[in-house]
C-alpha cells in the first residue's frame, strides 16, 4: 500500500461569497481513466488533508456527469473546463481546482451563474409561441439549416467561454460570448425569425455585441465546439443591415 500511486490536487477553497479564499492538498488513490470530478467524489467521501487533518468535504455543483449540464464548469491547471470530461491522466501534477472567478463564487468550486441567464431574458432567447392549444406541427427547416441549428443548440450555459473571454471583466458589462450564438439560433428559426428585429436591438444595446473583442478565446475553449465566432461574424452583418434599414426607414 505504501507503494500506491496517488494523484496530488490543489484545491481552492472558500466558505462563503464574503469569505476569503485559501488552498487546501489532498491525495487521491489514483485509478486509470479517472476524472476530475471522481477524484472530487473520493476527497468528499474522506475529506482528510495530504497533510493528515479532518476538513470540510469540497463543495462543488454536478448534474448529468457527460458533458450535457454545464454545471461542473471550474479552472482546471488554469483553463476552464468540465470537471466530468477532463481525465487526471492527462493534467499536469499538481491538478490546480479553482472556481471561475467571472461569477460570484457561492462556496469553494461553485459559482453563481446568474448573470447569463439574466442575458438570455435580455435578448429573448425563446421562441415565442402560444402554447394555450394544440399547434400541430412545426415549420419545416432545410436539413443543412436545421444541422447548423443543432450545433449551436447544444449550449448548455457553462460560463467556460465567459471566463475564457478577455471582454469579460469587472470593468465592462459585456454579456458574453455565448450570446452571439443564442441570438443566431432564435433568428434563425422559422418562428423565432418574427422577432428578430426585436431580438437585434436588445443586443445592439448596452452589454451587447459591441463589447465583443474578437480574441477568439471562445471557440477555443468551449467544450462543445460551438462555431462561435462564425455566429459573431454572422450577428454583426444582421446588425448591420439592421442599422441600415432602420437609418432609411425601411421596413
């Protein structure tokens, strides 16, 4: 047993939102293919320091455990991440566990992510229908727009890109990345498309698409690939043939 391979996390704690934050060591029993969040699992179940004292088991938030949720969301060695999809075999020793810090931290690895929902109400990231009665079936998209829908679809409100943006900051109140994709998204579909004028001025509006720095960091760090900056590209000509049309009166 002395012979045991372990895995040696460095994990940030904080209890409470006022509280200040400090670091606590612990070592886990290393197994093959083992993530981020089951080592989280084994410190909770003995929450015993490296250095052999008794500690409050980490706090951390986790829902579907594949990647689907967005809940597991923290800054591994780092780079933000899923705590579920990231392997201890390929993360450099020690694994340094920090909460993202573009929310307000709860308690130890968990966030308020508040903010970005705030932001999908703003811009009216829905699709308004009447839901009183049966409708029947929906419109009908083509099938290369309906798989470009699908891929945007797939964002799960992570926080990852915000925290890997450098637009997002105390000192700005740019809403995010993940926006540009939403508003895509909505406008694109045959429904939704009714209120996309309405959709493009809530964003063209403080907070919007003008605090968007194009450093690409999003696409690279969002763990379902989401185009994101073909969506930035793609929401700055609708605002712009919006502008246009609104300059002249076009309707």
């Amino acid at each position: 047993m002395a012979d045991e391979k372990k895995v040696v996390f460095i994990i940030s704690r904080q209890d409470g939102p006022d509280a200040t934050p400090y670091e606590q060591r612990f070592e886990v029993p290393y197994r093959q293919n083992m993530n981020v969040i089951s080592a989280l699992m084994e410190i909770r179940r003995n929450p015993v320091t490296a250095k052999g004292e008794q500690t409050s088991p980490p706090h951390w938030e986790m829902n579907c455990l594949e990647e689907v949720c967005g809940a597991c969301s923290m800054v591994i060695n780092g780079k933000p991440r899923q705590a579920c999809s990231t392997l201890v075999d390929t993360l450099q020793q020690p694994i340094r566990v920090e909460p993202m810090r573009t929310f307000p931290v709860v308690r130890d690895l968990a966030v308020d992510r508040s903010r970005m929902f705030e932001a999908l109400k703003k811009v009216k990231a829905w699709i308004p229908i009447d839901g009183t009665y049966d409708l029947g079936p929906g419109p009908r998209m083509a099938e290369n727009k309906r798989q470009w829908a699908y891929e945007l679809s797939k964002c799960m409100t992570c926080g990852v890109c915000l925290e890997a943006c450098p637009n997002v900051n105390s000192k700005t109140d740019f809403m995010g990345p993940f926006v540009f994709g939403q508003v895509e998204l909505k406008n694109a579909h045959p429904t939704g498309e009714m209120n996309k004028e309405e959709r493009l001025e809530s964003f063209m509006d403080e907070g919007g698409l003008q605090g968007c720095g194009n450093s690409q960091n999003c696409v690279q760090s969002c763990p379902k690939g989401i185009p994101l900056t073909t969506s930035i590209a793609a929401i700055n000509r609708q605002a712009a043939v919006h502008s246009l049309k609104s300059f002249f009166g076009h309707r």
